[in-house]
C-alpha cells in the first residue's frame, strides 16, 4: 500500500487514527499501541504478506537479544547478533550478487537465487543493529515489547525510513500526552503530508517519463539530452525521497509522534560533507554513530581518517544495493569526503555560488551511477555528457511534450527555496497557511486521481 | 483565527467543498459522454487519442454508431464521416498495437455489438503486444470525474477553439467521428523522395508478426465473431515500390493473417494488381504510407461497395 494510493490515504489511514486514538480513550493504552502494531503489520502484509514473518521473527529475536546484551554485556552476543542481522539482510539482498560474482570467476556456474527483496529490510535491520549496540553499551532504558515493536513496525517509517532511532521513538510511544487527540498535531501533520505528496505526485512523477526515456537510451543521447537526464534524476530522486519522508513525518504527527527530519534541502550544500549532512540525513547519522565512530572515526591521524571515510561509504553504497554501481557510487563519495577533508586544511575560500555549483555538480555525476541499471548505461550517460557517445547524431525523442514545463520550472525554483521543514517550522493558523493547505489538498486529489506512475524509488534499497 | 479546530474545519471542509463543486461540474460538462449525455450532437476529440477514444467506447461510441473501424494510425486518418449515413466510427489510433485496439473496441463491446467493424490490416498493428502508453487505463473513467487528462483536454479544446496554436494543435484535426486529421501535420512535401528515402531502409517495413500479437488478435476475432459482428479486413495499400520491395515477406504476412481471420471474413487487398492504378499514384499519399484526403476516399468507398455496408 503506497502512501499516494487512495486505499491508503481513504481507508487504512483514517481507520487506523480512528481506533487508535478511540481505544486510547476508551481503555488502556496499551490496546491503542496494539492495534498501531497489527495495523501497521497489515500495512506491511498488503505487499507480500509472507514477509510479515520476516520482521516479526527478526523484532522478537532482537527484542530478547537486546534484553540478554543488557544484562550481560557479552561482547560474543553482540556479535552473533550483529552477524545474524546482516545474514538475513545478506541473504535476502545480496545473495544473487554474490553468486554473479562467483559465477564470473568459475566455469559452471552457481544458479541464482532470484530472492524477492521484502520491503524496508535495509531500514528495520539497522534501526535494530543501533539498538542492540546501543543494548549493550547499556544506553537503552527500560523499556516494553509492545513498544519496541512499534519502534520496528511503525508503518510511516517502515519501508523506507526515516531511519528511526530508538532514543527518538520509544520514549514518545510510552509518553502519556502523546495518548490524546492533540488538533495542532493532526493539522500541521496533514500539511506535511500533502506537500510530502504534491512533491511526489506533482513533481517527482512528472520528471520520472524523461528520466526514464534518458536512461533507456543512455548512448543515444546528445549533450544536452544527457545532462537533462542527469539532473532530472537528481531532482527526482529528492522530490520521490523527501516527499516520502514528508509523508511519513506528517503521518507521523497525526499519531503525536515525532520522527526526524530526513532532508534539509541538500543542493544548497557547498561541499560533500555539508551536502551528507542534508540528505538522508537519518542515514548519515547511522552510518557515523555505529559505523564510521566505531572504526575510529578521526581520532587515529589523518590517513586512516581518510580510509574510515571511504569504508563508510562503500558500505553506504553497498547498503542501497546489490551491485557494482552502488559501491563505485559509494567509493566516490568516500574519496571525495576524504578529498574535501584533506582541501580543507588550504583554507582556501570558494565563492559559496561556485562551492554549490561544483558540489551539486559532483553529485549529479555520481547519481548516474546509482540510476543506471549496469556499469554500461552509466558509462554510455557519462560519455553522451561529453559528447563522446557511440552513436551521436542518433535522434532519440527525450520528451514527447512540454505540458509538465511548468512543473520542472516549479521544481528548479523550490530546490533552492525553503524547504518543507522550513515551511513547517513557521506554520501557523493564519489564512495564508489556510489556502496553501486547501490548494495542496485540491492538487493532490486531482492528481491522485490521474494515471501517473506512482513507484517510491527508495522502495528499492 | 487561532485554533486548529476552526483552521481544520475552515480550510479542510474548504478543500472537500471546492473538490465536490468541480466533480459536479465536470460531470455536467461530461466530456466524454460518460455521465448523461447521449452525443446525439456528436462528441470530439480535443486531446489524447487513446484516452479519448477509450472513454467514448464507453458509451458515445455504441450508442450512436453501427459500424467501427480499427487500426493504426494508416487508417485513423480516414474521415468516416465523408459517409456520415452509414455511422461509421474510426477507432484507429496513431502507433496503436492489438493489445491497444482491443482494449478499446472491447470497451465499445461491453455495452452493445456493432453490425460491422472494419480492420485495417497492416504489419504494424501485430508487430507487437501490451499496451505502449497508460493512457488507456480503467483509472481514466474516474478521471473523467477531475483529473489531469481532464483538464489538459479542456485546455487543449480551448486552445483548439480558440485557433491559439495552429501549427501543433489545429482545429479540426479530429471530428465526432473519431477522425485525426493528422494529414498537414504529417504531410512530406515530395512524397516520391519520401518513399525513395524510406527504400533506403532495409527494415523500412517490418512484416514480422508477433506471437502474442497474434493471439491477442485471434481473440479479437474470436469475440467479434461470437457476437455475430461481421468483419471485413482490407489489407491497407502499400505505396507500389515500397510493396514491391518488401512483397516476399507481406505476402507471407497476408497468408497468416488469412489464415487467423478464416473464410467467413470479407478481405479486400488493396495490394494486389487490380489496386496499381492506385498504389502507383502517389497523390494518394502524404508520406510513406498514409494516405491523402483523395486516397482516404477512394478507400473507403471501395470498402463499403464492396463490403456492402
């Protein structure tokens, strides 16, 4: 059940809010949390219903794992639970992988896998790795099953983050205040869910035909069509990923819960480093709190700074997918992380125009990488940049009309103006904010309403 | 204002008001005949061809007309209306496949049979299968109700109406018939070279069938049958030097197609000697295959003597 399908938004959602908040009132809390829990299986369940299995298996054997790790602080345990995590992330995501990989270097080869991915593994495994080092470092307070499993299961977050962590979200599920109806909440939270969904309805829907037709003839392209695919694949990705987000911050504040913010308009960055600090902000938090500190963060000279920053990201890479593009994506982040650490003891000053514009940039070039389906499209996208395509002069019709002009203008501007948190922060019952929300909520019937494609990139990874 | 109940109950009844005003009114202007309107006056195509002509197969379509044609765009452009008495609907859509055509026509089917549907046999139309847009969708009924292939089609009627943009959108480029007049847009201006050019093409004409394709049409005329509809199929006249260039394989691909559609159908090749007269003169063309105004007439004059329709 995608967030932008009228079944979600027409039926689960206000029957879910509805009994919880009713049962909340009416009797103990804990059948509230409950039904929030078997709603948000069902929630689950609506893609592939085995895979339920999946995450409740993996909930109750963190759950006991966690209380063990706390009390007894065994460092074996963290690691056989760590272990086991990634196995089954392993074998559900990587498995064919591997087996392609072996297969290149063997004469007969291994039959793949062909394992269906269940949604949000990537996500749920290591909110649950957090907690269990978080467990046994013994920063994790008391704390119930029922709430550890919303943590895990709470749907707005549950297939494609934020990635939520449990110091953030388990002492709100157990807060008493957070049991009543509170109007404010509900408002500013359907306000971000309808600009969450007018940036992926509207916008990042209407840049995915282009993106598309660019990728599915990558060595056909001229110059300028090559460059416009790029780049409208980097506003997709933000509109489809951070209208998610919105989405799921907004659902989040109906039920009174607050998740964090995940993207903080990340192309105004003037550097990698300030631009990791804006995008998939949830991610990059995790990735230096249990992967990059754990390494060793800075604290062992400059050289195996560097190399901390590129192990990081090769595992952030290799965490959006299975295959080669996503670890060469990955290493270019790393390398240019370290490169921007080294650059940065010159001191030397880059006007901040030129800083956004190389970084915006670099990261454009890289998400040709992450986009394309194999090592040869985005080598065969890269060369149409340059001009230096197989089959130049080749006619290939990137867009059919220009009726969605004004929508690419739109999301040109907004990317570089305020972003939804900073929209959301000045919220106020004033007519001004009456009329954006009548509008979002007009806009976003008549295009729920229409046959566009609604696929959530991030689902993927 | 200063609470969030009075903010909630202002501006989100608000929005559920000016939704159910603008369902209303889309419903009175009832675009596509889908809601009351029974297109006795005759409803046109303002926008896209596919979406349009899937929502008039609704209801417009057999409630007013005897007699559908079907194909890809090489007879879409035929002005059926030129024989407005014998209520001839042109279901042909541009760069249509099966899959398309079907879905269409069974649309038209649904509600009532038709005495006769003609099909426009080309190789294009089984060269493959699925549907190449999502522009013929089930979500598009609902559509009609307000969405945004709605309001381009209002926008697209105005622009039309109003004569704004001549070049891309003119006029008259479709009638209530269910012609696209796509002939100026289209039209080379040396029609010899065109084919000449196109000789060049060793694919120029791909007279593969595709499997499913021909399933998919197999079942379409299996239906057509079933309901006691008579077809006629006429294999679309090839200008003389392209069928010439390519007649081994299109004879090939007649004999299969022959085959599928059975005795009982009236099949007209406008290809074969007695048509020469015809495929030899290029005024009945404006490219490399679609025909002029005067082709178009000849063409469908032959097919409803000799169909007798």
């Amino acid at each position: 059940m995608l967030f932008s399908s009228p079944e979600f938004i027409f039926l689960f959602l206000p029957t879910t809010l509805f009994v919880y908040f009713f049962l909340s009132r009416q009797s103990n809390f804990i059948y509230a949390k409950i039904w929030l829990l078997f709603a948000s299986l069902f929630f689950y369940a609506y893609w592939h219903p085995a895979n339920v299995l999946i995450i409740i298996l993996s909930a109750l054997f963190n759950f006991y794992a966690s209380r063990l790790l706390y009390k007894s602080k065994s460092k074996v345990l963290l690691v056989a639970g760590i272990i086991i995590n990634l196995g089954v992330l392993g074998y559900y995501k990587y498995a064919d992988f591997f087996l392609e990989n072996i297969n290149a270097l063997v004469d007969e080869p291994f039959p793949l896998l062909h394992i269906a991915l269940p949604l949000g593994i990537s996500f749920f495994t290591f909110q649950q790795i957090a907690f269990l080092v978080d467990a046994f470092s013994r920063k994790v307070q008391n704390f119930s099953f029922a709430d550890y499993c919303l943590f895990v299961t709470f749907f707005p977050q549950l297939i494609a983050g934020p990635i939520v962590h449990h110091s953030e979200m388990m002492p709100q599920f157990s807060n008493p205040i957070n049991q009543k109806v509170n109007l404010n909440n509900i408002t500013l939270g359907l306000f971000v869910f309808n600009m969450g969904l007018a940036k992926k309805l509207i916008i990042a829907d209407s840049l995915s035909n282009v993106v598309a037709q660019g990728y599915n003839h990558a060595d056909k392209l001229s110059v300028m069509q090559a460059w416009v695919t790029s780049i409208f694949y980097s506003m997709q990705l933000y509109f489809d990923f951070s209208g998610y987000s919105d989405m799921a911050i907004g659902l989040g504040l109906l039920f009174n819960i607050h998740i964090p913010i995940n993207f903080n308009s990340p192309y105004k960055a003037e550097n990698i480093q300030e631009f990791w600090r804006r995008w998939h902000i949830t991610l990059s938090t995790f990735l230096r709190d249990y992967v990059y500190i754990p390494m060793g963060g800075s604290k062992h000279g400059e050289w195996k700074t560097y190399r901390n920053l590129i192990y990081t990201f090769l595992i952030g890479g290799i965490w959006h997918g299975a295959g080669w593009t996503f670890i060469i994506w990955g290493g270019l982040h790393g390398l240019a992380l370290a490169w921007h650490r080294f650059f940065s003891k010159f001191k030397v000053q880059v006007p901040k125009f030129g800083a956004v514009v190389i970084t915006f940039l670099f990261v454009n070039i890289t998400w040709v990488f992450f986009r394309a389906d194999g090592w040869q499209t985005a080598i065969n996208l890269l060369l149409s940049m340059i001009g230096l395509n197989k089959s130049i002069g080749t006619s290939v019709v990137l867009m059919n009309d220009f009726y969605s002009l004004p929508i690419w203008i739109a999301a040109v501007i907004l990317l570089f103006g305020k972003n939804t948190n900073q929209i959301a922060r000045n919220f106020n019952f004033n007519n001004s904010y009456g009329w954006k929300l009548m509008a979002l909520i007009i806009l976003n019937l008549i295009y729920l309403n229409s046959t566009i494609s609604q696929e959530f990139l991030y689902f993927d990874f | 204002m200063n609470t969030a109940s009075k903010f909630l109950k202002l501006y989100g009844l608000g929005a559920i008001f000016i939704t159910m005003i603008l369902i209303v009114l889309n419903v009175a202007i009832d675009f596509y005949g889908l809601f009351w309107r029974d297109g006795k006056s005759g409803i046109s195509i303002y926008s896209d061809e596919r979406t349009s002509k899937y929502l008039l197969a609704h209801r417009y379509v057999p409630n007013n007309f005897n007699v559908y044609l079907l194909g890809p765009s090489l007879s879409a452009n035929i002005n059926t209306k030129e024989f407005a008495a014998e209520r001839i609907y042109n279901l042909s859509m541009m760069g249509a496949n099966i899959t398309e055509q079907y879905a269409v026509l069974a649309k038209a089917l649904e509600s009532k049979t038709p005495s006769k549907v003609i099909i426009c046999l080309h190789p294009y139309l089984t060269a493959d299968h699925g549907m190449k847009t999502g522009m013929i969708n089930k979500k598009e009924y609902w559509g009609a109700v307000g969405s945004i292939s709605l309001y381009k089609a209002y926008a697209l009627g105005l622009v039309r109406k109003f004569n704004v943009l001549p070049d891309k959108y003119p006029q008259n480029q479709f009638n209530d018939f269910g012609y696209n007049n796509y002939n100026d847009l289209l039209r080379s201006t040396d029609v010899k070279a065109r084919i000449e050019s196109e000789l060049q093409k060793p694919d120029a004409i791909n007279a593969n069938i595709n499997l499913q394709a021909l399933k998919e049409f197999d079942i379409m005329i299996t239906d057509l049958k079933s309901r006691g509809v008579q077809i006629i199929g006429y294999f679309h006249p090839l200008p003389y030097p392209i069928f010439k260039t390519f007649e081994s394989d299109l004879i090939k691909y007649q004999v299969t197609i022959r085959e599928h559609l059975g005795a009982d159908v009236v099949l007209l090749d406008f290809n074969n000697s007695e048509y020469q007269f015809f495929t030899k003169d290029f005024s009945n063309y404006i490219d490399h295959g679609h025909l002029s105004e005067k082709g178009q007439k000849f063409i469908l004059t032959e097919i409803i003597s000799k169909a007798g329709i």
